[in-house]
C-alpha cells in the first residue's frame, strides 16, 4: 500500500515529553486545513447520512399510515425502541471505534489504529446476531413491554417479526459508516446510508401500495436496503484507506474491546436512554389516554410521529456532531486544542440554527405535518392531541442541540465519563422521573410537558460540563508550548 501522511509515526510504546511527531496535526489534513472547509467535508455527509437513516422509519410511518392507518402507526411506534437497541449497539463499537482510530492516529499509534478498527467491525456483527435472536425469541413479551395493545399487537409482531432479521445488516452500516468516515471517505458513508434509503423507500411503494402486503411489506422493504447497505460497507472494508486492516486486527482482544466501548458508551446510553424513554413513554400514554378523552391508541401515535419528525432535526444534529469527530479526535490527539474548540462551536452555532427553523415549523403548522402521515379515518382526537403535543413537548426545540453535541464532543476527546453523564441527563436523570411523576397529578397533560422540562436542565448541565473542560484545555495548550506533557497524556500513551 503506497504511503500516506498518516504513515508518519513513532513508536507507539514510547512516552514521549515533548511535542508529539504529529503535534499540531503536521502531514495530515485532519491538522492543517481549515477547520470550515473539514466540517463542510465531513459534516455534509454525515448530516445526509444520518436524514437518511432517520427516513427508514418515516418512510414505512408514511406508507403505512396511508396504507393501514393509525393502528400501524400505533405499532410502529411500539416498534421503535428495536431500532434504537440496534442504534446503541452500532455507536457502542462504531463511535468508539472511530474516536480511538483517530486518537491513535493523531498520537501517531498507527500499530493500534488497526486493532480498534478490526475489533469495532466484529463486535458489531457478533451484537446484531445477539440482539436479532433475542427480539425473535421473545417477541410477544417484548411488544408488551414497549406498550402494545391487544388491538396493535397482530400489526407489532408482523412488523418485529421481519424487521429483527435485518438488525445485524442495520448494526453494521450504522457502526460501519463512522469507521469509514473516520478513515477519511465520508462521502462513503453517505452513499451506504442512501442507497439503502432508496430502496427501502421504493420497495415500500411497491410492497405496501403497489401489492398490499402492509405492515409485513413495509418491514421486508426495510431489511433489503439494509442488507444493501451492509454489502457495500464489507466491500469498502476490504480496501480499508489509511492502513492495512488484516485478519488479526478482527480477534477480539478485551484490552481493544475494552477501549473502544469506554470511548462509545456515551453515544450507547444516549441511545438506551432513548429506548427506555420511548417505553416509559409508551405505557404511559396507553394508562393516561385510557383515562383522557383521547383513548390510548391515538395518543401513542402521534407521540411516535412526533419523535421521528423530531428525529429528522435530531439526526442533523448528530449527522453535524459526528462530522466533527474526526476533526476533534485527530486535533485533540495531536494536542491542537484551538483546532478543536473550533470545530465545536462551529458545530454548535450551525445545530442552533438548524434547530430554531424546526421550532417555527412545530409551532406553526403541526396539523399539517400530522395530516401526511394520516389516511382518511384519522380522528378530530388524533390532529388536536398531535398539535398539542407537538407545540409543547418540543417548545426546547432550538435548544436541543447543545446536549448532543457537547457529548459527541467529550466521547472524540476520550473522555466517556463526562459523555456518558451528558447522554443519561435529558432522557434517564430528568425525563424519566419527572414522566413518572407530573402525570399522577396532571394526568396526560403531565406527560406532555416533560420534554420541554428535561430539554432545559439537560442543556444547563452541558454547558457547566463545557465550561469546566475548556478551562482544562486552555491549561494543557500553556503546558504544550512550553514542551510538556499531562501525566493523563502519559498513561495513555
């Protein structure tokens, strides 16, 4: 393999006192472009990859709601706490696995970038396996946990049911697309993600419209883009850029394994902590709309509608965030560390304005976004609960990106702790207790202003988090211009 400016390295065992061999990023571009034209290189492909990840389940949401109506939305909701299993596992190994590939690289650890990488890719087919297993062994007990209905449970289990088989082709594009980005071909990662999307999305208007196959239909669209996807991600491993990946690099050695889920446990629990929001959140619409003049079907519904329109934004956010993981792991490594505030608040001011656009749409035309994913038989119930719910529950919306960003930031440093407290924040230490708690005393109207609540604390907690770590990084920057070394940096190393 002909050289590249990754290749210039030192000895990995060594510690080394002074300026680092690739300090301030010398001979690779990830240190010496600028920092906007890196994010446009990697954030655009990573924001058009994750919408396109995000519209797998807005588009079997649009079909079926259109196809069999509420009930199917209903179920692809209960659905969807699946998916976000197979989302965490995916960040678990290919966050992780990116960041520590980038951070070895950055320090000059050409010897171990090989094994992060290898041993990120077999966990992640080896966890799709698992998880397909269990989601197929206990599928009916599951679906009542997320909060099925006896009326959407035949709907849920034709849904699952095809859909688990393509969990471990969806872990692997998920976690696969950050360690091809991390190796330098976001664009890559786009193209994996969107040629799944595509034929997901027009297998669905065939399956669905075309030969009525509904819910089973939509689910069997599903899991081809995703075995698609998983095929070009294998190819593209096979002819890996910036070093040689060979079969040794694929053994599972717990000190690598170790290292890589530390460094991508933030973006797991955020996940998780999703997951666990969306079945708490689930049960308690079905208790408290059983009680309120909704009922317990349409408010489920339009909750998961919500979330996923919601998810849209959401994965421009994350799409932008991990566009900005390369950048922040290399410099960070390379102890650059202007290089890497400035990429976070590019990435912050650009996810602020992202966000305040869906603001003004989920304020002003709610009804609207309801009514496309809605047929003919949708109740007045369905549409005023949806407004509501859409108004209030997402009134943080313009702050939301704050918490995602700054723990993507924490978990490209190598600093998982702080990121794992920032991912448990919004969804387990603020929305959670306060979900189990106001609807006792407002009843379903407590369930709907939770999210603004916990999006608010969620936020203050980043930014105390960030403030304190950029006073740390401007100590280490007056240690590295006078040629010496944290003892952390040192242990790492």
């Amino acid at each position: 393999m002909a050289e590249t400016t990754n290749d210039i390295i030192s000895d990995p065992t060594e510690n080394h006192n002074g300026p680092h061999p690739v300090a301030n990023g010398e001979g690779n571009p990830l240190g010496t472009e600028k920092v906007r034209t890196l994010m446009l290189r990697f954030a655009i492909p990573s924001i058009v990859g994750m919408l396109v990840s995000a519209l797998y389940n807005i588009v079997d949401q649009f079909f079926i709601g259109r196809k069999v109506g509420t009930l199917g939305n209903t179920a692809t909701s209960i659905a969807f706490p699946f998916t976000t299993g197979c989302m965490a596992l995916a960040l678990l190994f290919g966050i992780g696995g990116a960041s520590c590939f980038n951070l070895a690289m950055g320090m000059g650890d050409k010897k171990r970038a090989g094994y992060y990488v290898g041993n990120a890719l077999s966990m992640l087919i080896g966890c799709g396996l698992v998880l397909c297993g269990i989601t197929l062994g206990f599928l009916t007990p599951l679906l009542k946990l997320f909060g099925a209905t006896s009326a959407v449970m035949p709907y849920a289990k034709d849904y699952v049911s095809i859909t688990a088989i393509g969990f471990p082709f969806l872990i692997l594009t998920t976690g696969g697309g950050h360690l091809i980005r991390a190796d330098g071909s976001p664009k890559m990662t786009m193209i994996c993600n969107i040629t799944g999307a595509v034929i997901n999305t027009v297998l669905d208007a065939v399956f669905v419209i075309g030969l009525d196959w509904g819910m089973k239909g939509a689910a069997l669209a599903t899991v081809i883009g995703q075995i698609v996807s998983a095929v070009i991600v294998i190819v593209y491993m096979k002819n890996f850029k910036t070093i040689w990946l060979e079969k040794y690099h694929f053994r599972p050695a717990m000190e690598h394994v170790r290292r890589v889920a530390s460094i991508g446990m933030a973006s797991f629990f955020n996940q998780v902590a999703i997951a666990i929001v969306q079945v708490v959140l689930n049960n308690s619409l079905k208790h408290y709309g059983e009680h309120s003049k909704y009922g317990a079907d349409d408010p489920i519904a339009c909750a998961g509608i919500i979330l996923k329109v919601n998810m849209i934004v959401f994965s421009m956010v994350i799409g932008l965030a991990q566009g900005t993981q390369p950048i922040e792991s290399f410099n960070y490594g390379a102890r650059n560390y202007r290089r890497v505030r400035e990429a976070y608040w590019l990435a912050i001011k650009v996810g602020m304005a992202i966000s305040l656009v869906a603001f003004v749409l989920f304020q002003t035309i709610p009804r609207t976004i309801l009514s496309v994913f809605a047929n003919g038989n949708a109740s007045e119930g369905y549409f005023e609960f949806g407004a509501k719910f859409f108004r209030i529950s997402m009134f943080f919306t313009w702050l939301n990106c704050i918490q995602p960003i700054t723990s993507t930031f924490f978990t490209s440093i190598g600093k998982p702790v702080k990121g794992v407290i920032l991912s448990l924040t919004r969804q387990i230490i603020f929305f959670v207790p306060i979900l189990l708690i106001l609807p006792i005393f407002l009843g379903i109207d407590g369930v709907i202003i939770t999210a603004p609540i916990a999006d608010l604390l969620s936020a203050v907690v980043a930014v105390c988090l960030l403030t304190v770590e950029f006073k740390s990084m401007d100590m280490f920057e007056e240690l590295a211009k006078q040629g010496k070394t944290p003892d952390w940096w040192k242990r790492y190393c």
